[in-house]
C-alpha cells in the first residue's frame, strides 16, 4: 500500500479500480468499512453505527486519515491536496551508474 502525505498529515489512500470491483470477495483488494458493489460499478464508505453511506466511483480515492475514519476524494481533487509519500525501502534509480554500467557513458 502506497504513503499518500497530505499537507500535514499523513494518510493511507486506495485509488477505487475495476480490478477491486471484480475481485471476489473476500479479497486482499478490499479495504475494511467499504462495501464493493460491481453491478453500478461503484463502492460504498459506509459511517458508524448511523449506516449512512458516501459512494465512491472507479478513480476516486478512498483516505483513511490518522483516526481510522474513511472519506471520499474525487479524481480530479486528490493531486491538488495529496503527495505520494517515497518508499525508503525502494532505491531510487541512478540514471548515471546505469549508463556507466551498459558503457553509454
């Protein structure tokens, strides 16, 4: 699962996807407190013990924020709030080394 850094504060984030909805369930796809419903090709976050319910359409993102609490951001407003958050333990690529390395440098 991928780090998402919001200004300040630091998120999990799950982009909704078709592969999601089709998976069966149960699935290490699915994120706990969401209801996946492929018919109407959407998912539902549904709220505490009052059951109301936000949808979530393919490409919107789906938070969960540091208090465990679910929400909803939409496609196009996600990239204006949120920040991927580097992996440490993937290296980042040496362009350099690697030219080196195959002799193009």
């Amino acid at each position: 699962m991928a780090k998402y850094r919001m200004k300040v504060e630091l998120v999990d984030a799950w982009q909704l996807t078709d592969e999601m909805l089709d998976a069966p369930h149960p699935s290490d796809l699915h994120i706990e407190g969401v209801l996946y419903d492929p018919m109407q090709r959407c998912a539902f976050i549904v709220r505490g013990r009052s059951g109301r319910s936000t949808r979530v359409w393919v490409g919107d993102w789906i938070i969960r924020g540091k208090d465990g609490e679910l929400s909803k951001c939409e496609v196009d407003t996600f990239p204006r709030h949120y920040e991927l958050v580097p992996d440490p333990a993937v290296p980042k690529y040496d362009t350099q080394a690697e030219e080196v390395r195959d002799g193009r440098k």
